[in-house]
C-alpha cells in the first residue's frame, strides 16, 4: 500500500513537473485580445471559457489601439497611438518583438500572405510596412499630396494579392499599394474621391473598398475587380439637407459593415445607420437609433446588426433586425461602451465597458449577459478569427 | 523756463507711461488671477472628460491624432479666448465639435489655462 501511494506521489510530482515545463497544447481558434487602452497593456482572453489567460503590459499608449492577427493565429501585431509596434506571442503570453515606428500612429494590416505588417500613421502621415517576422522596416510611403502637403492615413486594409488601400484624410485621395515586392511597393492615387475621409474598410472578399467621409455626405467606394473605373460616391446627400449634428466620437468601419446583401454604414452627424444595397450600393434603409453610431456591426449571420454610440450616449447599445430594418432591443450593459466583438460563429458577443472597467458577454439569441470579466479602461476586443479574414 | 517745462512734460509723460504700465499690469494680473478650480469632483469629472473623450480625437496623452496635439508646447502662444472659443463652439470645417453643452464657460477657461501651462488635470 505505501509503495503505491509513493509511486503514486512520484507520478503526481513527475505530471507536475512536466506541467510546469510544457504548457498544455491548446489552439488558439477561440482567443482573443482585448486592449486596455490607460494602462498600456493587453489581456488575452479564452472567449469558449471566458476567463483571461495572460496580461502583458509595457505596450506604451495604447490609446486607440488597434492590432491585426498573424496568419496562423499565434501572434498578434499590436499598434500604439504612440506609435509603437508590438508583436504579442498570445499563446505563451509574452511581448517578442517591438519597435517604434512613428510619432502618432493610428492602425495597421496584415498583407494577404502574412509576411507583411503595414502601419499607418498620423504623424508622419504615411504607410510603412514591415517584415512579419522580424519587424525589420521594408518600405516608407509618405502620404504627401501634389504640393507636397502631408496627410493623416485612415482606413487602411488589405486587399488580395499583397496590395493595400488607405485613405488620406487632408488630401480626400485614396492610394492602392501594391506590396508584391514590399521593398519598392506601387503606389495608385485616386484623387479627389470626397472630403475628410476619416476611415475605410475593405469587404471579406477583398472586392470593394469603401471610405466613409466626414466632410460631406456619402461614402466612396472603389471596386477592385475595376480598378480603372475610378472611385464613385456612394449614399451622397444621406443627410437630406438636415443639420449635421456635432460628432463627438469618429465612426469606425470595417469588414463586419458588409453582410449578406447589404451594408450597414453609420451615418456621420446624424442619427441613423444606412442600408445599402450591396450589389446596386443604392440606399435602401436608413434606419433611426439612439444617437451617433460608431460601430455599426453585423452578426456574423447577417440577420442582425449592433451598433454603439458616440459620446453622450455611449451607454447604450442597440440591436437592428435585418429583414425588418428596425431596431428590436435596446441594452444598457455598462458605461462608455467602446467596442464589440462577436465569437467567430456570433453565438455571443463581447462588449467594452471603459468606464466600469469590465468586458460584458452577451447571449445574442438571448441578450442575456451571460459573463462579465474585469479589465482597465478596455477598449478593442479581437478574437482570433480575424486571422483568417481578409480586410481585419 | 524752458528747461522746467521740458521736464515737467517729461514727468508727465513718464506718469502717463506709468499709468498705462499699471493698467495693462492691472489688466494682465486681472485675467491671469487663476480661475477658480471647479469642486474636486467636478475636477475630476472635466479630467475624466478630456482624457478619454478630447482624447478619442487628441489622444488620451494628449500629443494628437486625428485631432491636433494639447500639449502645452502646442498650444504655446495661441490666444486663450479663442483656445476657449474653439472648445465651447467648434472649429467649423473640422471635426471638432462644441462642447459647450457639457462644460461651462469658466470650466473651459479653466480647462485651457491648465492645458497651456502643461498641467493637464
């Protein structure tokens, strides 16, 4: 009987033992990051288990972060407003590579084969790209216009075929980057496509690129299977005429406005969301909510879409039915509402209460909050299945 | 008697110099008074508010982004009445917006006189 419970203690301590040398092998389809954006650190989170796994710290400002996935899902390639540029092992939790690559910086992508990390960047404004592996600078693309002015890059995204999109908020152009040798990239300009173009997404099949504009009404979209046909406005004049209300937070755009046959796009000073139809990119709705969208994202689904507000009414989420075009449910889940994220089939979504310091899972057949995890001032949430998605 | 009323122009002159100088002194020390600071949970609300929501635009560190920087450095020698103007009313052809329905007109003034002496609350 002692012999077997020594053996059995000898194995125990050898389990053990082995544990503390070799971490359990897990996938990393289900992980996620969320940004804390005061602290300058990040959480990585297990959105099947919804608990924290790691905290990693020392990432400088991370106000108004924003990262993109490596392509096998085990890195993540964070971009600081300061400027910096982490590469975050999210397996082993630990920060492997960083290097600061501009004085502002705003966002970034990925390029279609992964071996490409674009910044961009506010100040000064332009593109760099990066080896994914090593965070060795390939290529400085200024965003100067014909005078030689400088201008802030929104809306960057990739686009199939190692090439880039992004925006030039000053200058109204948009610039195709074409990254297939990404040591002597080629620039295309579009000029004068709209004023104040204050951010851009690309569609998950890599097709359309679409720049919202903050200086007039209307988006302006550019079909890459068309490339020569030039960019054209699309839901001009969204307004009506009606006074644009003050915008205290920028809308954000992504691949997510795009599902089944429609994108639902925020309109900036007022308050709705806009349907467009996506084939014909006519405007079929404009469905009325609560205050100024900044996020208007679809369930992966397609047949509902969330949105979250603009300062002061960034307490309250709501929930559009799509076949309906109305809003069905109106939740209250924490204040200041940053960001959400749906889990990579929509069967919840994660929300970011900055101001009560907490992330809120929802049951989005249910609404009913079915978690909640602390975190400093957290802003973006990124789940893992972005890795796989072009234009995130 | 020449030299008396020269000098006694020049005195006057001189009083006139010194009268402006006060005034203007008067003037100065009466707008650089510091302004009341708002109650400490007021204070903590405006910090709250320009640290999170300015910065949405202006970064929460303030050095900028899609809006400009409100470092001290880059507010240095712009006129505080039209600082504090901007910051209730708007930049038209911008996207910055009025705030003047969230913040009074003292704690805007109060706000941009901590801002452009690099004490940011």
């Amino acid at each position: 009987m002692k012999t077997i419970t020594s053996l059995a203690a000898a194995v125990a301590a050898a389990v053990l033992l082995a544990g503390c040398a070799t971490p359990a092998l897990r996938g990393s389809g289900d992980l996620g990051v969320v940004i804390e954006r005061a602290s300058g650190s990040v959480q990585v989170v297990d959105n099947s288990q919804r608990r924290s796994l790691a905290h990693i710290s020392g990432l400088g400002d991370l106000s108004h972060a924003s990262l993109v996935y490596s392509r096998d899902a085990r890195y993540v390639y964070v971009f600081g407003r300061d400027g910096g540029l982490s590469k975050i092992d999210i397996l082993s939790g630990k920060l492997v590579a960083r290097v600061m690559q501009a004085g502002n910086s705003i966002g970034g992508a990925i390029s279609t084969d992964g071996r490409i990390v674009a910044a961009q960047n506010y100040t000064p404004g332009g593109v760099k790209l990066f080896d994914a592996d090593s965070l060795a600078l390939l290529a400085d693309i200024p965003a100067l216009d014909e005078h030689g002015q400088p201008s802030k890059v929104v809306g960057l995204a990739d686009l199939p075929g190692n090439r880039f999109a992004f925006s030039l908020f000053e200058a109204g152009e948009i610039w195709l980057l074409d990254a297939a040798n990404p040591r002597a990239p080629l620039v295309t300009k579009y000029k004068n496509v709209g004023r104040q173009p204050y951010d851009g997404l690309a569609s998950s099949d890599g097709r359309y690129y679409i720049a919202g504009l903050y200086g007039e009404d209307g988006l302006a979209l550019l079909d890459n299977w068309h490339p020569q046909a030039g960019v054209r406005r699309i839901l001009p004049g969204y307004g009506q005429g009606q006074d644009k209300q003050p915008v205290y937070k920028m809308p954000h755009l992504r691949g997510w406005s795009l599902a089944g046959d429609y994108a639902f796009l925020p309109a900036v000073g007022h308050n709705s969301v806009l349907v467009a139809d996506s084939r014909s990119w006519q405007q079929v709705a404009q469905v009325p909510v609560y205050g100024q969208p900044v996020f208007v994202m679809a369930e992966p689904s397609g047949r509902r879409v969330w949105v979250n507000f603009a300062f002061p009414h960034n307490d309250t989420v709501q929930v559009i039915d799509v076949p309906s075009m109305q809003v069905i449910k109106t939740l209250q889940p924490g204040r200041a509402i940053l960001h959400m994220e749906f889990t990579a089939r929509g069967d919840a979504v994660w929300l970011s209460s900055r101001d009560d310091d907490k992330l809120v899972v929802i049951d989005t057949q249910s609404f009913a909050t079915v978690g909640e995890l602390p975190a400093t001032s957290p802003s973006g949430i990124f789940f893992s299945w972005r890795a796989a998605r072009m234009g995130m | 008697m020449k030299p008396p009323a020269v000098s006694l122009l020049r005195l006057s002159l001189k009083c006139a110099l010194l009268l402006i100088c006060s005034g203007v002194l008067f003037y100065e020390s009466a707008h650089a008074e510091p302004l009341a600071a708002p109650a400490p949970a007021r204070a903590a609300e405006l910090r709250h508010l320009l640290r999170q929501d300015c910065g949405a635009c202006h970064g929460m560190t303030l050095q900028g982004g899609l809006g400009s920087p409100l470092t001290a450095q880059a507010l240095a020698g712009k006129p505080a009445d039209s600082l504090v103007a901007t910051l209730l009313d708007g930049r038209p052809g911008t996207p910055m917006p009025p705030w003047r329905p969230f913040i009074s007109e003292d704690e805007a003034r109060w706000l941009i006189r901590q801002l452009q002496q690099g004490e940011a609350p």
